[in-house]
C-alpha cells in the first residue's frame, strides 16, 4: 500500500505544471466565430488549465478569410478598405490581440504567401505577428512540435 502511495504523489509531481500545447488553424472572416474562438476562447481555456495547475501554450496560424483581424490600417487594402464595422473597431481589435500577445503569450503566425497574393505588405501586419512562407508548413511544424489541432473556421 506504501508503494501505492508513494506512486501516486510521485505521479501528482510529474503533472504539476504541465505544459499542453495547442494550435489554432485560423481562417474565419466571421467576426463572431473569431470572437469567441480566439478572443474569448484562448483566455477561457487558459484559465481551465491554471485552474488544474497546468500551462496551455498556444500557437495561431492565420490564413484564408481571417487576414483582416491582423491588418495595421484595414482602409488602406483594397479588400477591406469597404468593411466599416472592421475599420470602426480596429483599435479595439488591436488593443485586444496584444493581450493575447502579451499576457497569455499566444504566437501569432501569418500565411506570407497569402499576404503576396492579397497585396498585403509585411509591414501592413501588425509587429506582434510573425510571418512565416506559408499555412502549410506552419500547421505541418507545429503539429510535428506536438501542438494539438483545432480548427477556427
């Protein structure tokens, strides 16, 4: 029984503080689903895994419609310069991804092949997004690093 015990608490140790890792494959155009997938969604499950005494590294590889939530001054790209509701709440949007930048430490990873083929210039993306050649190989790396997968369509 000794032994028993002596298993569990060395088991406790070994959990204490672990880190899980999860990669979020961002594509949405839909204001609400980015919103609660990542906005809200990161910081709540975050919290989860404080509560459990447990880290949630987290990874954001953005491609597809969801550019637009990592554009400086949208009204200067000709795909977003007509999205009012976009533009109306650009410092807001900012302010809150910097959060999830800086206080949760989330990476932000954009498609650079996708930037090319919308005209985005690299310095049209905000300076706490790294950019890297393209989705794939990103989604590719980071699942190879472990990261588990969750969609964000």
């Amino acid at each position: 029984m000794k032994f028993f015990w002596t298993l569990c608490m060395v088991f406790i140790a070994l959990s204490a503080g672990e880190v899980h890792k999860a990669m979020y494959d961002l594509t949405t155009a839909k204001f609400r689903s980015f919103e609660m997938k990542l906005l809200k969604g990161i910081p709540a499950n975050m919290m989860q895994y404080a509560w459990d005494d447990k880290e949630l590294k987290v990874v954001v590889i953005i491609h597809g419609g969801a550019y637009r939530y990592f554009i400086k001054n949208p009204q200067l790209i000709a795909e977003y310069k007509d999205d009012v509701e976009l533009i109306k709440n650009r410092d807001a949007l900012e302010a809150r991804l910097k959060v999830l930048h800086d206080e949760y430490e989330v990476e932000f990873l954009v498609c650079g092949s996708g930037l090319d083929a919308r005209g985005i210039k690299r310095d049209d993306v905000y300076k706490f997004v790294t950019i890297i050649p393209n989705a794939s190989l990103g989604l590719i790396q980071k699942q190879n690093e472990g990261y588990a997968y969750i969609p964000a369509h």
